[in-house]
C-alpha cells in the first residue's frame, strides 16, 4: 500500500533570508525543533549541501525519552528549496517569497506506525514552534 505524502505550511512574518536562515541553521534549530513544550532539542549540526548530513537531537525534558533524526540531503536551491531523505522516507522544504513575509510549505512522506493526523499535528507542531521562534526574534525598530 502506498501513502500519500502530508503537507503543512505556515507563514512567516520574515522576509527570505531571514526564515531561510531560522530554518537552517543549529543555533536557531535548537529553539524550535521540537512538538510539545515538554520536549527540546538540546543539539542540532546541519552540513547543507547535496549529500550532507542534518542531524537533530531530540528529547523529552524529564530525560524519560529521546532520540537522534538524521537525514541526507539530496537537492537544494539556496533561498527556495531543500530536500532530505530518511529511513527510506523524503521531505521538502519550500521557501516562498511573499516579501516581508515568507510562506514555508514541508511535505513529507508518512510513516506506517501512527495515524495520518497525528503525524500532520506532530510536525506542523514543530512548524509552528519555528514560526512563533523567527517572528518573536525580529530585529526591534
């Protein structure tokens, strides 16, 4: 049986640069990747270019669970769009320019363990802790 891909989106009150950047790199990364505040992602490395390796560690707060996410990347347009893959799993990333703000669109394929919806809530979770991260670090005028 094959899955349908998901997609979530959100967007960023950031131009470009900016979301690209909060997106990107470990020390933004480290302040957002996460789904529910009882979890944190303590470290984060991230050699973007084809064939580099992302690397994510996240854990619960009390310490009762954790785990690493490692994925390989595969295609990337610097400012649109980045691709990765994961145990035998694909996500994409686009970055659409609307400005001053950005709209960050992830589609991903599921996995066959949970439920669709949880999936979706769990990731578009983290999506909207990155969005609540770059739009509260907006350099003040």
């Amino acid at each position: 049986m094959e899955l349908n891909k998901i997609t979530i989106q959100a967007i960023v009150s950031a131009d470009i640069k900016k979301a690209w950047d909060y997106y990107t790199q470990p020390a933004h990364i480290t302040n957002w990747n996460f789904a529910d505040p009882s979890w944190h992602c303590p470290k984060a490395e991230n050699d973007m270019q084809i064939g580099g390796i992302y690397k994510a560690r996240m854990e619960a707060k009390d310490d009762s669970f954790g785990f690493d996410f490692e994925a390989i990347y595969s295609e990337i347009t610097k400012f649109k769009s980045f691709s990765y893959g994961f145990e035998e799993r694909n996500v994409t990333v686009l970055f659409n320019d609307l400005g001053e703000q950005t709209e960050v669109i992830v589609t991903f394929d599921p996995e066959s363990e949970n439920p669709i919806e949880l999936q979706r809530a769990g990731w578009q979770a983290i999506l909207n802790n990155y969005k609540k991260y770059t739009e509260g670090n907006l350099p003040k005028i």
